[in-house]
C-alpha cells in the first residue's frame, strides 16, 4: 500500500503558475543582494578599522571612509526599498561610527 501526502499539506501550490515562480525568485534575489550589500559594509567598515589599529596603509584613510559610506548608503536605500525601515538596528549591529553616518547626506 502507497501512500500520498494530502494535496492541502503539501508545500506546492496547487496550481502554480509562471508569476508564483518569477516571484520565488525575485525574492531570493533580493535577499541575496542584502547579503552581499551587508557584506560589502562589513569588508569596508573593517578595512577603516585596520587602518585605525595600525596608523597606516595603502589607501588614505578618507578614501577608506568615503567607501565605506558608499557601502552603507547602498544598503540601507537598498533595504528601504525591500521594506525594511528601521536603521538603528543596521547602524548598531555593524557599529558604523558617527564619522561615517555623517557623509550619507545627499548623494550626487
């Protein structure tokens, strides 16, 4: 004797459709892309913070600072455009220093 999983638990919709499956995957692109801009933030915000533990490096510390708010604005307006409004919890969980925070005013 075989048994079917019933058709209501299943995780597949009954009927899908071509939307349903270009949505799945816009989704997971999306969430892909905030990781690799939450990524981008955390390289940049480290190689600002190893110039600041060693007093030197191959790239001037204002560039360092200039990418790195490059790196957070991105992520932020990408993550306002997914919904995601709240900024305090971002700026805490990847302690982005003030100096940084203030160059993400208006952008050319």
């Amino acid at each position: 004797m075989t048994f079917r999983m019933p058709q209501n638990l299943s995780t597949k919709p009954a009927s899908e459709t071509g939307a349903d499956v270009l949505e799945v995957e816009l989704l997971a692109e999306r969430a892909a892309a905030l990781g690799r801009g939450g990524r981008d933030v955390e390289t940049a915000l480290e190689r600002l913070r190893e110039f600041d533990a060693t007093g030197a490096g191959p790239v001037p510390r204002a560039e360092l600072v200039a990418a790195a708010a490059d790196a957070v604005w991105g992520f932020l307006v990408h993550r306002e455009l997914c919904g995601l409004r709240d900024r305090d919890d971002v700026i805490r969980h990847y302690r982005i220093p003030r100096e940084v925070l203030n160059q993400l005013g208006a952008r050319r």
